[in-house]
C-alpha cells in the first residue's frame, strides 16, 4: 500500500511539473503582445433630421494580448463609435466608445471623449445675384444678362443657412466690349459680407450670357433701402446709414429716363439687440449696370 501512495505521489509531482512545463512552453511561443492601431471613429443612431459637425475622423488604440491574437488583429477588427441616440440641436460633449475583439485588452485610447455640433437639417432655395467685377469704359455696358440656373438650393447645417444673405455670381467685366458667356461659381455670403462655407449647393455654378451695349448714358440716383420686424424690446432703432446714399447708373437712355431711384431689398432687423451692418449686392438690370454695385447698410441701435 505504501509503494501504490508513493506512486500515486509520483504520478501527481509529474502531472504538476507538466502543466508547469506546458504554461512555461506556451508562454515562451506565445507572449503577451500589444498592438497600435488608427480607428476610424462612426456616428450611430443619429436621427434623419439632424447633421454633426466637428466629429473626429480616427481614434488611437492600444491593445495587448497573446502574441497570435495580435498578429490577427486589423483596425478594421476594432470599432470605434460615438452614440447619438439622445442628441439634440447645439454643441455636445460624447464619449467616444470602443469594441475589441475577444483576447485582448485596451490599453490605451488617444480621447475618451469628443466635442461635437448637432444641427439641425434644413434646405433653402436662393435666388442668384449677379456681381459684375471691374468696370467698364465709359461707353460701354451690360443691355443683357441671363443666368442659367436662376436659383441655387442651399442645404446643411441650419445655422449656417440662417447666415446667407446672398448667393452671388461674380462676373468679370473688365475690358468686355463684345458680348460673352461664362461658367462662374456661386459663392454664399453673409450680411457683412463674408463667405459661408460648409453647406452643399446645386448646382455649384451658374451658366451666365451678357450683351454687351455702346453709347451708355450715365446719371446719378438715390438709393433706399426698407426694413423688416422689429428691433428687440431692450433697444431702440437710432438709426439706418446707407453708403453710399447714391450711386452711377449706366446703360441705355430710354431705360435710364424712367430710372429715378434704386431700392434694395429690405434686411430683417427682427429681434436685432445691437448694432449691425450689411453688404447688399445690387442685381444689375437689362439695360443697366450700377457702379458701385455693393452698397452698405448700417442699422443702429441704443
């Protein structure tokens, strides 16, 4: 009985031993390993009515596993989202979340989190405005324009949108003294101005055909400028500047006699809190071209 005990004892010392040996053997061809990836970062569950900005493209990962694991392991393996399952109009902070795949560990994530924009959708058609650049000899200018397209829709982030004033088309006249036709790109400009960038448009140019005229008439007229809604409760309209307050037209005689004044189209000043200025663009008429073309309105409050 002693010498089967001892056996026994043996047999387990060597069942012992060798799974010692196995892990040692394994963990020799198979070491813990890790690896770096670039993932590109997916928005899910966002609703149809809104848009992201600001979203990040990639996320740095680092995993560590079984060195067969790893060598396995593509960025096409690990998932890197941010859930908008809840998201609302205005800027919001989201965590970035990542899956990996089973038998590894993250280590490491460049950013946990990310500062994105949620708009809302929106579509807007504008009418185009042709923008004559340079100016013409003194006896020449535009006795017809045409614009192919007329209109332009703009689409995107509303709040971008809500910041166009004009779509403008700017045509080179310089030195024109036969009629032309030209491909030129539409532009979105605010108020003041400045280009708006970021919003989808079609068509992105405008087919433009122009007649150019002799022996223009030249004379000076008046320019009004009308207002809509109504400034903020907490201020007062003080007063509205135009500059300039004349401008030259030039063109055909017969159109020119019954052109006594220029009105631009009215400017929105509803719940307006503060001063604020605007870059109107006037649309050359068949017949007539204004120099300048670009007048500015200033509103002021107190």
């Amino acid at each position: 009985m002693n010498k089967l005990d001892k056996k026994w004892q043996l047999k387990i010392i060597c069942l012992l031993m060798a799974i010692v040996l196995w892990f040692f053997i394994i963990n020799e061809q198979n070491p813990m390993s890790e690896g770096s990836y670039t993932v590109p970062i997916v928005v899910e569950n966002l609703d149809s009515q809104y848009i992201t900005s600001n979203v990040p493209k990639t996320v740095y990962v680092r995993l560590s596993g079984p060195r067969n694991t790893i060598i396995n392991v593509g960025p096409s393996d690990i998932k890197a989202y941010i859930d908008l399952s809840d998201a609302q109009e205005g800027e919001m902070s989201a965590p970035v979340r990542i899956e990996i795949p089973a038998g590894t560990e993250l280590k490491k994530q460049s950013m946990t989190s990310a500062d994105i924009m949620v708009d809302v959708y929106t579509v807007r058609e504008l009418a185009l405005t042709p923008h004559l650049v340079g100016q013409t000899k003194n006896d020449i200018f535009v006795s017809s324009l045409k614009v192919v397209p007329e209109k332009v829709v703009i689409s995107g982030a509303r709040r971008l949108v809500k910041q166009v004033e004009q779509a403008v088309v700017e045509i080179p006249i310089e030195d024109r003294i036969d009629d032309f036709s030209i491909m030129a790109p539409i532009r979105l400009v605010a108020a003041d101005g400045s280009r708006i960038e970021g919003l989808e448009m079609t068509p992105w140019q405008s087919n433009i055909r122009i007649s150019i005229g002799h022996n223009a008439v030249t004379k000076d007229i008046p320019v009004y400028v009308t207002t809509e809604g109504d400034v903020s409760p907490s201020v007062s309209l003080k007063e509205i500047k135009i500059n300039p307050d004349t401008v030259a037209v030039k063109g055909d005689a017969n159109i020119l006699k019954n052109l006594s004044r220029i009105d631009l189209p009215p400017i929105d000043i509803s719940g307006l809190k503060q001063d604020k200025k605007w870059k109107i663009i006037v649309s050359p008429v068949n017949g007539v071209i204004f120099e300048p073309d670009t007048i500015e309105v200033a509103v002021d409050v107190e």
